[in-house]
C-alpha cells in the first residue's frame, strides 16, 4: 500500500467514519492539534534520561490522544460510538492523581517561571503549549459540533500535568527554574 493517495490534492480530507471536508476545516484542525501534541510527547519521552513511571505515564497519554484524535476525527454521534472508551473521566482522574503525586516534592511557585530546564522540561513545557493550542481547537470545534465534555476535560487537565511533569523532570534533574 501506497502512503500517498492524491485523493486531497485538491484541498480536501477524508474523515475518519466517512465524508470529506476542506484541510481547513475546523475539525481537521482540532485533529491535527491532537497530533502534533503526540508528537511533542514522543519528543519529550525521548528526551527521558531514565526509564521510568513517568515514560510509561507519557506513553500511556499518546494511545489516550489517539482515542481523543479519533473522536475528533470522526463526524456524528454513532461513528463516535466504539471510542467512547478511550477517553473517559477515569483517565481524567488519572492525569490528577499522578499531578498530585508529582507535586509533592516541587517547591512552591511564587512567580512565573520561564519555559525551559533540561532537554526533557523543555520539551514538556513545548508540549504544554502544543496542548493548550489543541484544547482551543477542539473547543472551538465543540461550538458547532458535538464534543463530549470528558475530552474537553482531559485536554484541559492535561496542560496542567504537562506543566507539573516538566518542573518535576527539572527538579530532579538538578535543573533550577528561572523566575520570570
């Protein structure tokens, strides 16, 4: 199988569960965002210098956005249906317990911090906007077609995390945060 089809050469994307619609559509604009977020993760993780839970927590992330991205993808309620399971209020609940648990050792914020640390912190904290910039996306998309609010909810919480996982990786990583 070929990677190229020539089918959009003309401007226009296949969805996920049927249809076409322009590249500038605002639902393949959410699902690109989703994408690229994947990516700046696969960046971060490789960027880890040790094997540990907090790759397997980023790893975990990547299938959950693929769940998101899927949702996304996809036009009308019953297409959506065999995803509903991917993203749910468990993996929510799951984001903030691992943020609760990563900040128990960070010393407390008394200001901004400048993006930046070690080549892992620096790559989350991109990750971090790449995600703030999907949430947008994907309420933007939520205004004229139906989003379900668990992954409204997951992408909000997960800029947070993402935040919270690249002051950890700092800290540990002996990498001083610069107050803005």
């Amino acid at each position: 199988m070929k990677i190229y089809t020539k089918t959009g050469d003309a401007g226009e994307t296949s969805l996920f569960g049927g249809g076409r619609v322009a590249k500038s559509h605002p639902r393949v604009a959410a699902y690109g965002d989703v994408d690229e977020l994947n990516a700046s993760i696969g960046r971060a993780v490789s960027n880890l210098k040790m094997e540990d839970s907090l790759r397997s927590q980023l790893e975990r992330i990547q299938k959950t956005l693929f769940g998101v991205g899927g949702e996304v993808a996809t036009p009308g309620e019953k297409g959506r249906e065999k995803l509903r399971d991917l993203v749910t209020d468990a993996e929510v609940e799951a984001l903030e317990t691992s943020l609760d648990a990563m900040e128990v050792d960070l010393p407390p914020l008394r200001s901004f911090i400048l993006p930046g640390g070690s080549p892992a912190g620096s790559a989350l904290h991109v990750a971090r906007t790449v995600c703030r910039r999907a949430e947008r996306s994907v309420v933007e998309l939520s205004r004229t077609e139906s989003v379900r609010g668990e992954v409204l909810r997951y992408l909000n919480r997960l800029s947070d995390w993402l935040f919270v996982a690249a002051r950890h990786v700092n800290f540990r990583e002996g990498h001083t945060e610069t107050p803005w």
